[in-house]
C-alpha cells in the first residue's frame, strides 16, 4: 500500500536553519515521508527567503494588536493548505485558541531545552544563567500553554566550560535540526481512522 507523504505547514520567525534541515531532508520520490507545502511567518525574515529559494510558497501574517484577530487569520492562511501536520520550527509567537481550536492534537513545536525546564522565549540564556550542566532540545505538542504540551521527542547536550549563549544555542540547534528530521521522518498519517491523526 503506498503512504502518501505527510503534508507540513512550518512556522518560522527567524533565520529558518531548522526550516532549512527540514526542506533539505524532504523525501524526493518513493512512500511516505513529508512535503512542505507552505511556510507562514509573523514577519517578513530570512526564514521566508528560504522557502522561496526551495520553490515552497511563503506567507506572513502581521502581527496586531488584536491577538484573537491574529490567530484567526493565522488559522485561515494555514487551513488554505490543508495540512496533516503544522510545524513550529524557530515560531516566536504564542499560539492562541482562535488557532488551536483547529490544529490543536496536529502542531508540534521544537523548544531549545529539555522541558519542562526552562519554558519560554530565552530557554538557552535561563538555563546558563542557572548553572545546568546538561539541556537539551525538546519536540513536544502545542497546548494551551507556554510549551507545555505532550512531549513528544528530547535530546540531551551538556554544557561545556566557556560556552556562551550562542555557542551552546548552536549546539542546541544542530540537535534540534537532526532531532525534528529524523522524525518528520518517521511521521504516518493515520487517514483510516478517519482523525487524520499523524504519529512518528
Ligand atoms: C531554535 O532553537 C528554536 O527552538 C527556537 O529558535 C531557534 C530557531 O532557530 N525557538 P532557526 O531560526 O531555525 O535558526
């Protein structure tokens, strides 16, 4: 039986390395795997540059005072793709109800520290700042909360003397971009059950 590829919308903010692991690791022919088929930002960034130079359609929705607004157009830019599995791969904003009413159980988000330590927007700086000897990276469902939901995949890296927040960031990110591959990957999208649930 032939698996059709699991169809991803990515959420970007920034300068889109992970994104960039994810489009250079995308199955080229044969059963399964993943296709990305459009990249949404809050902001026009270098993350955007690079779905375009890969051929993958590139939409900002503008941040605005009116989150709930926000979410809602957000939702409706991702839904025009219809799409079996939403990625946040370096996305800096919350996502609200508006959005997860109708993606909540199929967004998943990548985290730059084993959670539930260190949530939030500068998990590598709180977790050197704390002293940690080991972090790490984090896949996990997005929920209602502040990276809170399902863990769904970490990798451990320790933390070397001498690092600074970039240096252990990058080493972070070079985890986070085998980490998501190696399971966008393994990714199936289970249509028989009618759900459309995707598992790895
Ligand atoms: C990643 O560490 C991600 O977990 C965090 O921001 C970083 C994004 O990196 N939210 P890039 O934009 O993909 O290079």
């Amino acid at each position: 039986m032939s698996c059709q590829p699991v169809e991803l919308v990515v959420l970007v903010s920034g300068t889109g390395t992970l994104l960039q692991a994810i489009l250079d690791n995308q199955p080229t022919s044969g059963d399964g795997g993943y296709r990305v088929t459009l990249v949404v930002a809050d902001k026009e960034c270098p993350a955007l540059d690079r779905a375009r130079r890969a051929g993958v359609e590139a939409a900002v929705v503008e941040m605005e005072a009116d989150r709930g607004a926000w979410n809602a157009r957000l939702a409706e830019t991702v839904a025009a793709a219809h799409p079996d599995l939403v990625v946040s791969a370096g996305f800096m904003r919350i996502l609200g109800p508006e959005f997860l009413e109708r993606f909540q159980g199929r967004t998943i988000n990548t985290h730059p520290s084993l959670l539930p330590a260190f949530p939030g927007a500068d998990a590598v700086g709180d977790a050197l700042a704390y002293g940690v000897k080991v972090t790490g990276c984090t896949v996990h469902y997005v929920d209602a909360g502040v990276d809170t939901g399902e863990i769904i995949a970490q990798r451990a890296i320790a933390v070397e003397d001498g690092d600074t927040k970039e240096s252990l960031h990058e080493r972070i990110k070079q985890a986070e971009r085998e980490q998501i591959v190696a399971l966008l990957g393994r990714a199936q999208l289970h249509q028989e059950t009618g759900n459309g649930k995707v598992t790895f």
